[in-house]
C-alpha cells in the first residue's frame, strides 16, 4: 500500500451474509466495488469473506483520495440503488466506520 492510500479516506463496511447467501452477497459486493472505482478519487477497495480474524463478516474497504469525493461515493444514488438492490442478503445491521485522514494527507 503507498503513503497516499494509507492517509486517504477510508471507510470500512463490516455485513454477514444469511445463511447459504455467500456466493450472492460475494458477486453483490463485487459489483459494488466496481462501480465505486468509477467513482472520482477511488484509489482502491478490498473484499475481505469471512476468516479467522471476522468470521462470518463480509469486510469492504474503500479509500478514496480526499473525504469529499469518498462522501461523493457514499452518498451517490448509484450506491444507494445497489444497497436497496440486495437489501435482502446481509444479516443484521450494517457496520459503517469512517477512518479520519490526517490533517494535511491526501490533498
């Protein structure tokens, strides 16, 4: 990871999956974070399926290169359309954590 991605907006999305839904919510996940790089400022984003270290949870990783175009990307009806889209595969709430970039990183 470069110094840019690791002092960029970053936002960390924590689901589990319904039982027998993991091939389902692994394509969602997929087709979501490829409409996020065609998104302005996308520097990258991770799925990480279930491990060790967060059974059950599916992680998604975004950064984006400063908060205005990560909120740009969180906030677009394009997201919101593919959340609505497979509202019906994650069990329980939706985790959602913002990390903070420095002062000065990312601009």
């Amino acid at each position: 990871m470069s110094d840019v991605e690791r002092s960029s907006p970053t936002v960390i999305v924590t689901r589990r999956a319904l039982p027998g839904r993991d091939d389902e919510i692994a394509r969602w996940l997929d087709e979501i974070i490829r409409t996020a790089a065609q998104f302005p400022g996308h520097l990258g984003a991770d799925i990480q399926p279930p491990s060790s270290a967060h059974p059950d949870e599916w992680v998604t990783v975004y950064r984006f290169d400063t908060q205005e175009h990560l909120d740009h990307w969180l906030g677009s009806p394009r997201r919101q359309a593919l959340l609505q889209r497979g509202a019906e595969l994650p069990d329980g709430t939706i985790r959602e954590q913002r990390l903070a970039t420095p002062l000065g990183a990312g601009r």
